[in-house]
C-alpha cells in the first residue's frame, strides 16, 4: 500500500477553514470561510472554522489542523505576491507559511482563496518536495 493511500485512510474526508480577513470585509460581515462552513453543513460534512486575527492564533489554528484528521485546509485571507495578511495586518511570508504548513499537508491538501498568492514562487515554499 502505498503511503499517500495509507495517509487517505488515516484521515477525515472533510475541511478545516482558517480564515483571517481584512478589517473592512471583517467589520462587514463578509466571511467566506463561514459560508463555506454552512454550505459543506448543508450536505451533511462537519466542517472545522477557525477565524483568526494574529499571527499567534494562525499558527495555533494551523497546529489544530495537524492534530485533526481532516484532510483538507482551507485558508480564505488576503494574500500578495509576497505572502498572506492576518486582520491584525501582519504578514506572513511564503518562506513562513511554507515551515508552518508542511510538516501538516502529508496525504492531505491545501486550498487558498487569496489574491494575488496563488503562483508557482508560492508552491515552491508551501508544497512539500515530496508531493
């Protein structure tokens, strides 16, 4: 059996959302992660949200993910060509994201709903060598 199999089988076919917005979209109400949460509730899954507004609580929602069986992350934040922002406006760069999410994305997968931070110079610090 291969190891990307026996990761599948060792997790949970749902979605864990973090989701950090800008203050504007926050003070709005404009929450995708949690329309993303209600929808995947809608068709009977048990979705994981966690909104965070530091650096600390990203990578304390991060780490809840590893210890999760979930096998898929969804991240909905304000991103640039450079890295991501939390609502607090602290900037996670790509070289930071990718040492906090890689030792967590083995058999699992990753989707970003960013602007601007979906690219290969992105990839090469975020996906593993080995996926």
């Amino acid at each position: 059996m291969s190891q990307l199999h026996e990761a599948k089988l060792s997790t949970k076919a749902d979605v864990f959302i973090i989701e950090s917005l800008d203050p504007d979209d926050e003070g709005n109400g404009r929450f995708e992660g949690g329309v993303i949460s209600q929808i995947l509730r809608l068709h009977k899954k048990q979705p994981l949200y966690r909104y965070v507004r530091t650096i600390e609580e990203f990578k304390a929602a991060v780490k809840e993910f590893g210890k999760s069986r979930y096998r898929y992350l969804h991240i909905s934040a304000h991103g640039d060509p450079e890295g991501m922002c939390t609502t607090n406006q602290e900037t996670i760069d790509f070289d930071e994201l990718g040492d906090l999410l890689q030792p967590h994305l083995k058999g699992r997968r990753l989707f970003l709903s960013a602007c601007s931070m979906v690219h290969k110079d992105m990839a090469a610090y975020v996906i593993p060598r080995w996926c």
